[in-house]
C-alpha cells in the first residue's frame, strides 16, 4: 500500500487524529511501539490563519514520528487553502482534511462531519486545498449525515476524482457520534468499489488485536485506523502488530512496565509542552487508560493525579498504584 511517494508494509495501523489526546509525546509513544503513521491533532483553518499560537503550536512535528500527517478542519475555501500552504510548510509527509468531527463545536458550525450535509461544498473545499499543495492529500470522514443519509460509497468517488490519494472511513454517522456499533460493511462497500482505486484507512471501534484482524480479513481494508483504544494504551499497537504477524497474542507485561510507558509519555511532553503543560497534555490519557480499569477504590487516586502540577508527585502518586494492583491481584 502507498500514499503518494510513502510505502506501507503489510495491514499498517494507524493513530487516529484525536483533540487533546494526539500530542506530540503520545505520538512518538505510538510510533515507538509500532504505529505505521501517526496524525496531528485537528488543527482549525480559522485560528490557523489568525495566527493563534496555541493552534500554530500544533504544527510542531519531529522526525522520528515520521511518516506524519498533519490534520485541518474548516468550512471556507479560501481559509482552507490558506492553511493547507501553512501545514506543507511545516514539512509534514501527509495533509489529511477533517470531515469527520462530531463534536457540536465543529460540526454544528458546518466544518468536520458538518460537512455531510454540503458534499458538494465537501468536494470543492478538497479539490482546492489538493491543487494548493504538493504533499499528498487524504480526507477522513463518517458514512454521512444519519441514517437516511449515508452518501459515503457516492462521495468517496466523488472525492477520489478531485484528487486525494487515500480516503478513511468512520464507520458512524454524525448523528451516532460514537454510540452503537460502527457499520464496517459499509466500510468494505466502499473498498470493494471496482471504481475505487485509492488505499481505503477502515476506523471505529478497534479496541483488540483480534477486532483489528478481523477487520482487515472481512472488508479488504487497505489499512486499520486505531483512534479511543490508544488512548492511554499506546503498546495497543505492539499488541495488534504482533497478532497480525503470529496470530498469537502478545504476552502481558508486568503492571510496572505499563506504568512506566505512561510515565515516558509524560516526560516527552514536559519536554515539548513545559511542566505545566506536559502534565495537562497526559491528563487525558492517565483519566482513560486501560491499566487502571478495574482497580477497587481508585477513584480517589485518579483525582490526585489529575489535580497535580508537579511531575515528581505525579510520579509519587503512580508509583503507590503497583501495590493497589497487587492487592486486586491477590484477592
């Protein structure tokens, strides 16, 4: 599989573009543990080409994340095309558009999902930030509007013929947000399309390796996008890589070696974000992370860690949580 000039080995999976969850310190954590390519968070067209620093922050990319796509939303040509020119000049490999957002603040403004109700302005919007750039450019959207209006197996021909050299599906609409199941059928109608030449990225729902096989065996995909199952679980993707080589699962590690991932996660953002800032940029993923599911009585544990501004009583506080595992390991 290629995207562009960019080769893929075989099945490649890849981080999902996630608001405050796909910095830079997360990224790198994916990649170490194997993510083929890894995204930026969403980066708004308007605040871009205002020059808001937080959001021009976000264009902030290195060289051992690479390959990387740098991901923009946005409901104006003219903005869209601006900010595409900016993106490329921060030298990204990809730059993928956002039509798939749900969130109320984009999508209910027009841009992100809210785009599945102007394909038509959808299309354009592509066909002028593909003709603005040099860098290959790929879209990721939902199955369409809701249930009455599913337009993706119509729409990915449409945006295919404008330009974009690889398209990923959320298998939602936007009025699903993420409730339900994601439809991987309608995915598989959109990569068994004899018109459809262009590498389809299948997304939703991938929480196991066995999900991801599963996934790649019943539509054909030509790559797996892994987006809420990282989150605070970047070794997901030695996990899925291994099982799609070996058919085997990967062995558990012991309960400190995950912690100390996290705690690694957290260091790379201090470094890009500050102290105060790195420990926001993980707050997300110690809140979400698979590790310390199940654990009794960790609630209050989970409120010091998100309250701290200290990397070393952040670390204090993760390093009493091994004993709380092997207490519930124990009993």
């Amino acid at each position: 599989m290629k995207i562009g000039n960019i080769k893929f080995s075989e099945n490649p999976v890849f981080l999902a573009p996630m608001e405050d969850v796909t910095d830079m310190g997360f990224r790198l954590m994916c990649k170490q543990f194997g993510a083929d390519m890894v995204y930026t968070e969403f980066v708004s067209s308007d605040a871009l080409i205002r020059h808001v620093n937080k959001t021009q922050a976000k264009l902030t990319i290195s060289e051992e994340e690479r390959p990387v796509a740098i991901q923009i939303y946005g409901r104006e040509v003219d903005a869209m095309v601006e900010a595409a020119k900016i993106c490329e000049e921060a030298n990204p490999n990809i730059l993928d558009i956002n039509f798939g957002c749900p969130v109320k603040k984009v999508a209910g403004k027009g841009a992100g999902s809210g785009m599945m109700k102007t394909p038509e302005l959808m299309v354009e919007i592509t066909a002028a930030v593909v003709k603005a750039v040099k860098i290959p450019v790929t879209v990721k959207t939902r199955l369409g509007w809701d249930h009455e209006s599913k337009i993706i197996v119509e729409l990915a021909e449409q945006l295919q013929d404008v330009g974009i050299q690889a398209l990923t599906i959320h298998g939602r609409t936007r009025s699903q947000m993420y409730t339900g199941d994601a439809d991987w059928e309608l995915i598989g109608d959109v990569k068994n399309n004899p018109r459809i030449h262009i590498p389809i990225v299948g997304n939703g729902d991938v929480t196991s390796p066995e999900i991801c096989k599963r996934r790649f065996d019943e539509t054909g995909v030509d790559a797996v996008m892994i987006g809420r199952g990282s989150i605070g679980s970047p070794w997901i993707f030695e996990e899925v890589k291994h099982y799609l080589r070996t058919g085997e699962t990967l062995p558990k590690k012991e309960f400190e070696w995950y912690l100390d991932v996290l705690k690694e996660m957290i260091r790379k953002n201090v470094v890009h974000s500050g102290e105060r800032g790195g420990i926001i940029h993980s707050r997300r993923h110690l809140a979400a992370s698979s590790l310390f599911k199940g654990l009794p009585d960790f609630k209050k544990v989970r409120v010091a860690m998100l309250r701290t501004e200290s990397v070393d009583e952040l670390f204090e506080i993760m390093d009493t949580i091994p004993e709380q595992f092997q207490m519930e390991s124990n009993n």
